[in-house]
C-alpha cells in the first residue's frame, strides 16, 4: 500500500527514483561522513542502542516509542504573512500549502513519484515534500507506518518529539524523526493528518546540523498547510 512505504522514500530527492538512501547520498558531497549509530549489550544482557549525540536507550524502548500518548499543544498556528502562494494538492480535494515564493522554490512531481510536491530552500540545504493519499488512515496507524519504514531506512530512527497541533483551524500530528543513513544524520519535522477524502503529510527535512538553527524556518514552511 502507498502509505506504507512512501516515507521509506520520502527522503528520495529527486523522488522519482525510489531509493531510501539517496538525499543523504545528495548531501554527502556537502557534508562529511560521521560514525553511524551502534548497539550495544549490557552487563545484564539488555540490549541498548548508542546515539550519534551520546545519549542512549533500551532497544526495546525504542521499539514502543508509537504507542506512547501524545499531548496537544494549546497554541494555534497559522501560515505566516508572506505565504501567500498556494500549491494545490489535485489527489486530495480542499487542501493547499501556502508557500514564501521569496523563500521556496517549488516542482510538481511526476505520476510514479511518491510525492505530489517537492519543494525546495532558495538559500538554505533545507528540503520538503508533499506526500497525498486518497485513502483516510487512522492517525496512529499512520504514526507507526512512518517510524516503522524509517527504521528500515536508519535502524536508530527514533521520534524525538511529537505532538498535536492545530494549524490552520484543522489538527494535525506532529512529529520529529531523527537517525542516520549511511552514517550521515538526519532530522525530519513534518505534519501527518487525514480525513474523510484522504491522508496529507507534508514533511521537511535537513541534516541535523542544520536542524536546530533553522528549525523555526521549517515549522514556518509547514504552517502553510491548509486543509478546508
């Protein structure tokens, strides 16, 4: 099913070519290789997973983060000022990303892409793409979908944060993915939402040392999405 393994490829920059691995392939001619992450077996004999920034938790742990509860965040958020280009989505009715054209760059894709969208940073290596679904999924089986086929793509995948949000009057999941693939780390932040006509995730991604100082630019890209 699309849904299942779109967000294996949703880091496929060209997104015609459905390869798990090749917008780190992209970025490595930017960045430098760093060590992947490792697991490790304690003195008690539990398994453990080591991460890139030195913190670590039980493998197990690691596998029931999905179920976890999530809390809802009081602040409404809305698209900003100067978001006033709308990219319309033609696989899911009512909905569209308010887009910076000062800012964003944006593609249609082609019919055997994962994605409806890609967008692109003017001037930064910060990334997005439009993923549509004519199918409504439970939220939650959606959450586990893409921690599950994030794995598959970076066994230390692990959602860093999360929450409920209302953006543009609709509420919608958000997630933060980290992990690395190839040794290179990545961050992903994206809203997941569906409805009666269908399934929307808009995700952004960068490296992680990218991440922290222009996450407020990604959360401001992905509040320009508008679901009636």
């Amino acid at each position: 099913m699309p849904f299942l393994t779109a967000l294996i490829k949703y880091n496929n920059v060209n997104l015609c070519k459905m390869s798990k691995a090749y917008v780190f392939l992209f970025l490595c001619c930017l960045y430098n290789l760093v060590l992947a992450q490792q697991r490790a077996i304690t003195n008690r004999g539990e398994e453990v997973i080591l991460y890139e920034d030195g913190t670590w938790e039980y493998a197990e742990q690691a596998t029931d983060t999905a179920d976890a509860p999530i809390a809802t965040n009081p602040t409404p958020f809305t698209k900003s000022q100067g978001a006033g280009f709308m990219v319309e989505s033609t696989i899911v009715d009512d909905v569209e990303v308010a887009v910076d054209p000062e800012k964003w760059r944006f593609q249609r894709t082609n019919a055997a892409a994962a994605a409806e969208y890609k967008f692109e940073h003017k001037s930064k290596p910060l990334y997005a793409m439009l993923i549509a679904e004519e199918m409504e999924i439970p939220i939650n089986l959606l959450k586990k979908a893409a921690l599950s086929n994030a794995r598959d793509a970076a066994e230390d995948a692990r959602i860093t944060y999360e929450e409920y949000r209302v953006v543009n009057g609709q509420t919608m999941l958000m997630m933060e993915i980290k992990g690395t693939i190839e040794g290179m780390p990545f961050a992903y932040l994206g809203y997941y939402y569906s409805g009666s006509t269908g399934t929307i995730q808009l995700i952004s991604y960068t490296t992680q040392n990218f991440f922290e100082q222009n996450k407020s630019e990604l959360e401001e890209f992905l509040n320009g999405l508008v679901v009636r």
